[in-house]
C-alpha cells in the first residue's frame, strides 16, 4: 500500500470503530417496567449499537438512589413527579423528560376463570389484599385512591399487605400470599388479554393518571447513549412494544 494512503486508513478506522463498539449505558427502572424493558433492551442495540443494563426498583428507592449519586444514566420512573423533582434538583437534564408510557391498574386474583369486581374487597374474610406501598410506588398510590373512591378505606386495612413496589405485590398474589392484588396490568396481560389468572381492570377515572416519565440524569449529559435511548422510546418500534405490554403512549 502506498505511503500516503495509510494516514488516510488509519483515520478512517479510528472515526469508524466508535460507530462499530457503540456506547453504553445503565437505565434504572420502575419495578412494573420490567417485562417491556427487557424487549425493549434488545431492539435498542439492534438499532444503535449500544448496550443497555437495567437496575430495577421501586420509583421512591430508586429516586433515593439517584440523590446518593447512584450510577444511571436515565430514569425511568413509574410517575412523572420524581423525574421532575431531578430535574428541579439539578439532577437531571434539563429539556430531557418525557412521558413513555400510563400505566393501568387492575385488581387481579393468581386463579383463572374467576369472576372479580370491587365486591371481593367488600367481605372481611374474602383473604389478603395486596397494594404497593403508597409512599414509594405509584401503583400504590393510584391503588390506595381507588380503595378510598369505593369507600373501603377504613374496612378494608386489616386485610392490606404492603409489597416494598409492584414487583413485590405482584409475587404476594402469584405465589398465594394474598388472594387478590392491585397490580399493574402489564404484568399479567400481553396484547391486550390476560396471560395469567383473572381480574377486574380499574376505570382509569378512579385514580389519578399514572404517566411514567423518563429523564437523562445529568452525570449522563454527555453520553450519546443516553440521548439515543431517549429517542428510541419515542420511535415506532418502541412504542408498539410498550402498548404490547398493556401501556398507553400519547
């Protein structure tokens, strides 16, 4: 080869291998995001070259995290008020969030072919009743405002265990430890029906909107990957993965 050609390759090859090798970054998530996260994870390589990891936990642990200086690089919370608050906080980026996602709530036993509405929470004896803890999950929170829309609040506490985040709730109801969960319908229904067990989906006007916002934590401002990621959750292939999974996309 000659002389003054391989100047010219070698240049190419240095501006070439970071397009190759893609970035990296780690994506903390909201525990009742698991299942879309994990399809999601592969099509966004595919697409960009980058790798992707999860942490997952509830949206209040995770939130606690971050303001340690855990390190993510985006936040993928189960609302819209943490990612706003990191915002505010100078934690992150500003510009950078977005709603990815509402979230459905359904009240759901781990048993097919039963007939479940709010009159399973009327009995004192109908069996535990599992909800997310209200002070760190969203789920919890719109669970909570739905037992106090049917008026149960007050008869229905000594049946309630608390789950540490959806996640957990979810495991109280598969495995038995509760007869009857308020979960997140994604984690029991795929492409609109249920894939596990029976339930009641809660009218969305019962509890406030679950809007699940996502935001570039600032120690990811300049890392590509992370702006990537937030584009690919507004792109055609990634949203049809997230309705899949029993969201709603704006």
């Amino acid at each position: 080869m000659p002389r003054t050609v391989r100047p010219l390759c070698a240049i190419l090859s240095l501006l070439i291998a970071p397009l190759a090798h893609g970035g990296e970054l780690t994506v903390a998530v909201a525990s009742n995001f698991i299942k879309p996260i994990e399809a999601i994870a592969p099509a966004f390589t595919a697409a960009t070259g980058h790798q992707m990891r999860a942490s997952t936990g509830s949206t209040g642990k995770l939130y606690a995290q971050i303001q340690r200086s855990a390190p993510f690089d985006v936040f993928l919370s189960a609302d819209e008020d943490r990612p706003m608050r990191l915002e505010d906080e100078g934690l992150g980026v500003q510009g950078s969030r977005l709603v990815y996602a509402i979230g459905r709530l359904v009240l759901w036993s781990a048993k097919d072919a039963q007939h479940i509405s709010p009159d399973v929470l009327r009995s004192p004896d109908g069996g535990r009743v599992a909800i997310a803890n209200p002070k760190t999950a969203p789920y919890g929170t719109a669970a909570a405002a739905v037992i106090a829309a049917l008026g149960f609040t007050n008869t229905l506490k000594p049946r309630l265990v608390q789950g540490e985040n959806i996640g957990q709730t979810f495991q109280f109801v598969a495995t038995g430890n509760a007869a009857y969960g308020f979960v997140a319908w994604s984690q029991v229904s795929q492409n609109g029906q249920f894939i596990r067990g029976s339930g009641w989906r809660v009218p969305a006007d019962m509890h406030p909107p679950i809007r699940q916002a996502a935001i570039v934590l600032s120690r990811a401002k300049d890392n590509p990957a992370a702006h990537d990621f937030m584009r690919f959750l507004q792109s055609d292939a990634a949203r049809r993965i997230i309705r899949q999974h029993g969201y709603d996309t704006e």
